[in-house]
C-alpha cells in the first residue's frame, strides 16, 4: 500500500510556528501546558457544542437552515498536535488522534477502545501501511514500532542502530518503512543525518543513504509510489529515490516549497509553490504541467481524494483539477462569497467534500457539494482554541479534531 499524501515529521516547521505564533501561545507553554484532558463539552450556553443529532441529514446535506449537523459524539482527547493531516487517522472502526497516551475511539460509539501510554512521539505522523500503524517510539529508545489499529497490539519493531539518534518514520508502502535519523558524533552531538529503509517484516535495514551536509532531519514531508520514495525539506529541495537502493533518481531546487503536503498521482508529482501548482515527473524531474492563480495569490496544501485535486489558494477560491493533466474540472468562490477561511485539508464521503481550515473564527470544517463547490455549511464549535482542524473519515462520519476536542460528524 502506497502512501499518496505527503508526511510530514518534525514538528518545528516554520508553518506550525506561525500556526502556533497567531495562537498566542509559547513553544514552552507547548511542552508544559498541553498534555492534560477535559472533560467532554457541556451542552448549552455560548460557544457549546449542541446536543447529538438522532439522525444523519440526508444525503449528507445540511438542515434545511444551512446549520451545520450537530456531532454524534465529541470526546475529550490527549491530542498533541501541530496541524498536519497525518495526525488523524480513521481506520479499522476506530479513530485515533496523535498524543500521549495515544488513545483509539470507536467510530460509531466515541468509546475507547485501547490506550497506549509513551505509544507515539506526541504531533508525530500516524503512517498507515499493509495494515499496520507505524509510530516513532514515545519513549525516546531509537526504535520505530508498528502496531495493529483495532486492537492497539504491537506487531512489529525495528532500531536503525546506536549510532543514530531518534529515527523518524516519514514513508511507508507495502514492503517498506522510510526513516529519517540523526546521525550521532563521539561527542553526541550531530551534524547530518541520514536516511533508511526498514523491512516491514523483518525489520532489518534495507538500506541507507547519508544526507547531504546543511539538510535536516526536521520539516521533511515524504511519499511513496511504486519504485519512487519523494520528499520535499525546509532547504527547498524537491527529491527522488529508488525505494529499492536508496540511490538518489533526481533532485531539482523549488521556488517556494510548501510547507504542507503534497501529492503523488501515477507517475507525477504535484508540488504548490506560492501561486504556481506544478507537476513534475517522478522518473526524472521534468515538468509536466503548471496551474497558475491569480495575481496575489498562493495555493494552500493539496488533497488527492478519488483522483481529483482539490486545493484552495489565499483568495478564498477551491479548485478541483484532474491530477494527471491539470485541467480544471471546476472553480468556487463560494467560500469568498460567504467571507470563510480557506481549507487546507479534505475528506469526501458521497457527494460532500469536506475541508478543515486553520484557525479563523470563519473556519472550522466546511461541507461542499463535491460536484460543483458550492458551500453547504460549516460546522466550528466555537471553543476559541489555537489549533489548527484536522478531518478524517471511515466513510459513515466524518472525524473533525480541533485541540484536544475530538467530533463526530454525520456523513
């Protein structure tokens, strides 16, 4: 199982520090501050979230009033995360939110189903791969762990060595898991890194290949496609690697490399750059094709959901493009017209597109009808809180996480 969305690892990206920054919040008031649970929400009373629904609205339509669905269930979460899409995952009828402990809710119920205390580096990726959800070690030991989504059992470990320090997962496909380490001096301190394949089985060292000098460990965002490992860093670099080797197949310098994920279709690589939307091929570099904005704009993060691109661009217009051509299926200004804040996630179930924005008072989770981009409703519950929303989605709700408040939303 390939993994088509960018991953991002390392949570000190230049995105989540304004992220946090417009928050109002301290990187120290990050590690002190943010690990405690609440309570679930009151019913009632100013900025609440209302009482569940009895049923879902038809067809995932809004009410007849355009209010967004109140949420089947909302549960307080140990959720620690910085924004990134792979911090969310729905899988295996349960639903589960990077922290510490990491913590599984059942999809239909909000239950818990297993907790696993030190399970994952909190803000870390969630990597979905062949059944398995690999996690980089809460407990700071140099080891990368795979456990079984349902149940929470580990199934899988592996160290890339002593002489690396804090191996991060970045990638994962069928056979593969891709880490990304810091490669330790005599004095303990580092200055590269380094870059490695896992056997998914085994979990024995397929490979690995030192970064260059002045690359980091941190800000990395990575996919995998058939032969193709691709990674994107703070350095502005676009690269290539064979999955099998490790060698690297190409690498080219971008304008303005996201700070997000991007995206990998067939044999292209989709990659926004301020006001450009490019595609480059994965067998040697060259471009394919470019959507460009209008003037003053610049393209949020992409999703590939169904094979359409939908990505939104600072003016507040959604796009949805077909990935292999760049032509424009269609435009919306719906979101313009109705003065929301621009998504830079989506989920579709049915005929909905849903998009999770960042922190605007006008954002939250945005339904769209998937067809033409028209806004149906959007659903924030109001709690005033700095981060940033994430969705996910089993194909019956649709999981919205906002801080450490956790959404069930009737698809």
């Amino acid at each position: 199982m390939s993994k088509a969305l960018g991953t991002a690892v390392g949570r000190t990206s230049r995105r989540r520090l304004l992220r946090l920054a417009g928050g109002g919040i301290t990187m120290a008031a990050l590690g002190a501050g943010l690990t405690g649970c609440e309570d679930e929400l009151a019913t009632g009373g100013e900025g609440s979230t209302p009482p569940p629904r009895s049923a879902s609205p038809e067809d995932g339509k809004a009410p007849e009033d355009g209010k967004a669905p109140a949420p089947l269930w909302t549960k307080s979460t140990s959720a620690q995360t910085y924004g990134d899409n792979d911090e969310l995952v729905a899988v295996d009828g349960v639903v589960i939110a990077s922290g510490d402990p990491l913590v599984a809710f059942d999809g239909a119920s909000g239950e818990e189903r297993w907790s696993l205390p030190d399970g994952a580096v909190p803000g870390a990726p969630l990597l979905l791969g062949d059944g398995t959800l690999y996690l980089e070690s809460g407990q700071y030991d140099g080891s990368v762990a795979g456990y079984v989504p349902g149940s929470g059992k580990e199934a899988w470990r592996s160290r890339l060595g002593k002489e690396y320090r804090q191996p991060r997962p970045v990638a994962v496909d069928g056979e593969q898991v891709y880490v990304i380490a810091e490669i330790l001096e005599a004095d303990g301190s580092s200055h590269t890194n380094v870059i490695a394949a896992l056997n998914s089985r085994t979990g024995k060292v397929a490979w690995k290949e030192q970064r260059d000098l002045g690359t980091q460990q941190n800000g990395v965002h990575a996919a995998v496609r058939d032969r193709y490992l691709v990674y994107t860093d703070f350095k502005n670099n676009l690269t290539v690697r064979d999955t099998a080797t490790g060698k690297q197949v190409w690498t080219r310098k971008t304008t303005k490399t996201s700070y997000g994920p991007f995206v990998v279709h067939r044999d292209l690589v989709i990659v926004p750059q301020g006001q450009r939307l490019q595609a480059f091929a994965l067998s040697d570099g060259s471009e394919k094709w470019s959507v460009r904005s209008e003037e003053f704009t610049a393209f949020r993060e992409p999703s590939l959901v169904e094979d359409v691109l939908y990505i939104a661009d600072s003016g507040r217009t959604l796009w949805a493009v077909e990935p292999g051509t760049g032509r424009n299926i269609w435009q919306s200004t719906a979101l313009k017209d109705a003065g929301g804040q621009v998504p830079r996630q989506f989920v579709k179930v049915g005929g909905t597109l849903y998009g999770a924005t960042d922190l605007d008072e006008q954002g939250g989770v945005h339904a769209f009808d998937a067809k033409a981009g028209g806004l149906r409703w959007t659903f924030n519950d109001r709690s005033g809180d700095h981060h940033a929303w994430l969705v996910a989605t089993d194909g019956k709700r649709v999981f919205a996480l906002h801080g450490k408040k956790l959404h069930a939303l009737p698809a």
